[in-house]
C-alpha cells in the first residue's frame, strides 16, 4: 500500500510525479529543486541559497508526513559542477545533527529549470 504526501508550503510537482508517496513506514521524497513554493520560481542567489531553498522544501515535505530531518535515512545531491560541493555540504550540513543520514553526491549535465542543485530523500517515518 502507498500514499500520497504533499505539502503546500513546498513547490507543486512539475510533471507526473507525487512530492513523495510513503510505503511501509518510509517516505520516498522526490527530487527537489530550489522553487520558492509560493510563485513557483527558481530562487535568486548561489547555489548556498539555492541549496537552503531545497532543504526548506524537503522540510515540509517530511513535516507533511509527521518527519524531520532527523527521520532521513538516505539522500542523493545532483549538482551540475562539483566544485560546488563545499558550498552545498555546508548547507546541507546545517539541517542534520550526527548521525547524518547516507549519501550520494552525483554531477549532472543539466537540471530542471537550469537549476545547480536537487536533493531526493528516502525518510523513516513509520
């Protein structure tokens, strides 16, 4: 059995798939993308802020389904150019206290929207 989970205060899907659906006790949260929920546009500044915007969403996400952060127990990074992953390790950092949740962190040709960053999360919620 799967569910739907959505949230309003993050960015509605941009094609056919759910903001993230919860099978067995874990929630599989799509990829997100730095989309400021409210106008649906790609938020201004580096990829610092663009990677803030992304874990805000991949917030109400988890806090739609009764998680946290402290809940993810897998994510994946998809940068368009490593030599961002400092800035974005740190962002990405800030949102986790130890132990950090398992991680992939991957260089992509492009993104949607020409954006730098997505983050997808794999959460626990029971």
């Amino acid at each position: 059995m799967r569910d739907v989970v959505t949230s309003t205060d993050a960015p509605a899907a941009i094609g056919p798939y759910s903001q993230a659906i919860r099978a067995g006790g874990f929630l599989f949260v799509s990829g997100q993308i730095p989309l400021d929920p409210e106008s649906g546009q790609v938020v201004d500044g580096d990829v610092a802020a663009q990677t803030d915007r992304v874990m805000k969403n991949l917030g109400a996400i988890l806090r739609a389904a009764g998680g946290t952060y402290e809940h993810v127990v897998r994510a994946t990074i998809f940068l368009t150019d490593l030599g961002d992953f400092a800035q974005v390790n740190d962002v990405y950092g800030s949102y986790f206290t130890a132990p950090a949740p398992a991680r992939a962190t991957v260089q992509v040709a492009a993104l949607p929207k020409g954006v730098s960053v997505e983050i997808d999360a794999i959460a626990h919620v029971g």
